[in-house]
C-alpha cells in the first residue's frame, strides 16, 4: 500500500470519535450460596457480613467505609435458599447499601455450617422414623433389624436451627439400603437420608432337596427366617401351584421370585378330564395329552377308549374341554 493511502486511513480513523465508557455504580455481584455462621457455642450468629453475601464493587474508600457492615441472621435462617429481590431488600436495609445495584443468581442457596449435635440428632430421628415406619407396615415380617447411615453427617444441610420432618415415600418394600426423606426448613427441600439394613426377613424355604420344574405347591416349603445379607425381601416369593421351579432347589434354599414360572395346566402324555357339553347335558371321559398347554391353550388329546385324537381347550389343571367344532 502507498505511503500516501496509509496516511489518509490514519487520519479517517482518528477523525473517529471514541465510544463512550460506561461508568458502573456501586454494585453487589451475589454469591450463589450463603454460609450462614454459628458462634462457639454451636448457636447462630446474630449477623452476617455482607462482604460473606457478596462481592462489593465500588471506589476504594468505598469499600472501605463499609468492610464492617452486617446484615441481620434472622431472616435467613431456616432456609434453604432466598431470591434475588428478597435478599436485595435485605441488603439495601444496610446502613451505607442503600444506593447499591444488586446483581447475580436469582436464586442463592443459604447453607448452615455444620453443626455436629444437630445432624446425629437428624440421623438419630430418621433411624427412629424409619423403625417404626418399617413395624407399622410389615408387622412380624422382619426381626432383629439395625439400620446403619451411609454417607457423611457433615453433608447434610443442617445448622443449629434447622427443622425437618420424615416420610417415607417411595419406599414400597424394605431393601437391603432404604431411604428416609427429610423434608427441610419452610422451602421444603428434601434430602434422602440412606441406611444400610441387617437383620432377618420371614421367608419360604426348601424342606428337602427339589428338583428343578417340580410344581411349586405349598407342603414342599417351610416359612422361616433369612438373612438379609442374602435375600432382597422385594425378590422372595411364595409357593404356588400353578407355579414350576426353574431349576434345582437345595434343602434350606430360600423361594424366590427367579425360581418361578408358569407350570403348564396340561403335560405332555399326561392323563387329563374331558368335558363335552350338548343340549344341558355334560359329558366327561378322560384322554391323552399329545402336548403341554397352559390355560386358555388348544391341544391334541387323544381319547383312551376310542384312540380318536381331536383338539379341546385347556380349562385348568389336567382338565380340558372340547371344542364345539370338534364334538361329534
């Protein structure tokens, strides 16, 4: 480019006049949570400053003037979280904040430190709650329980003036690890609070050696006691007759839910009823299954007395009835 055409950009581009600096008020730039702090006694503290609630921007003298200002606790405690314009209420009371703009999340979060006394007596009420939930619900199902929290007390969200309440929902069976819901403060967050569970659950057992697709009926089994540690009460099952073992159970061996299935009404070469209807009139004679069926199933029999083979409906266990088609 020529000296002359660089000469001319360079003067175009000072005759630019410059754009404006925006010049910033004094603002508070919020924190996304609150700690609120707690004196020796484990007690909260009445105030809280505000450079703890939000980073200040303003002139150093500013600033300054105002490295001790506070704001009242009270307001504060209890929640689990304040909105923007609530909190910029608070802090607009503060003496020398008046004229603060106050910018940041709409929602902050407000945490309590942590008070040791208040949270094991949280767990300690869950556990209580969660024993008395588990014996009003399943009556005599269940002995010699202990509950046992997972995780770290110092987790949870609770200071020394915290309130909460227990339910127990979605909490359709006891399980191995079960959950108590904290409800907390007048926001009403819920905080799980999980146990680990041991103890015994009542079961049926195996009372001697049964082999694998024996109907499962009742005089095979003995109700009992298992361990937790090795049975999910959510998974026990309970003899039925229209039920088959899937595989080989032990002598002891607890029933449950994946040692059960469907047993046919009808097994193949199996001797079954046969019911005829015509004019009012039921007949029954009796004939050969030439293949398993269940309920509801259309098989071949074939009748003992005339060797005749024909189809007929699986009505229940070993008896079937034939079809209208099929009479003669």
């Amino acid at each position: 480019m020529r000296p002359g055409i660089v000469l001319v950009l360079l003067a175009l581009v000072a005759a630019v006049p410059a754009a404006p600096v925006m010049a910033l008020g004094p603002t508070l730039v919020l924190y996304p949570v609150i700690r609120l702090p707690t004196q020796a006694d484990g007690s909260a503290a009445p105030a809280l400053a505000v450079e703890s609630v939000a980073r200040m921007v303003a002139p150093k003298a500013t600033r300054e003037a105002l490295v001790t200002a506070a704001m009242p606790v009270l307001s504060l405690q209890g929640r689990s979280s304040i909105d923007k314009q609530s909190l910029a209420a608070l802090l607009h009371a503060v003496p020398g904040l008046e004229a603060f703009d106050v910018v940041g999340p709409e929602t902050v979060r407000v945490r309590a430190q942590h008070s040791e006394q208040r949270t094991a007596q949280m767990v300690s009420e869950a556990r209580a709650f969660l024993e008395s939930h588990v014996a009003g619900t399943w009556p005599g199902e269940y002995r010699n329980l202990a509950f046992s929290f997972v995780g770290k007390q110092s987790d949870l969200p609770v200071g020394p003036d915290a309130r909460w309440s227990f339910d127990a929902a979605g909490l359709a069976q006891l399980r191995r690890r079960s959950a108590v819901w904290a409800t907390l403060g007048e926001d009403g967050v819920r905080v799980p609070l999980w146990f680990k569970v041991e103890g015994e659950v009542r079961a049926w057992n195996a009372i001697d050696d049964i082999p694998g697709k024996t109907l499962a009926e009742e005089p095979l089994f003995a109700e009992g006691w298992a361990d937790l540690a090795s049975v999910d009460p959510a998974e026990r099952a309970t003899p039925a007759a229209d039920q088959q073992l899937t595989e080989a159970l032990n002598a002891g061996e607890v029933l449950v839910l994946r040692h059960l299935e469907p047993a046919p009404a009808v097994e193949f070469g199996a001797d079954a009823l046969v019911v005829s209807r015509a004019g009012g009139i039921e007949i029954t004679a009796v004939a050969t299954a030439l293949r398993r069926g269940f309920v509801g199933d259309t098989i071949a029999v074939r009748a003992r007395s005339s060797e005749e083979e024909f189809d007929a409906v699986v009505t229940g266990r070993n008896r079937v009835e034939v079809l209208r088609d099929a009479q003669h």
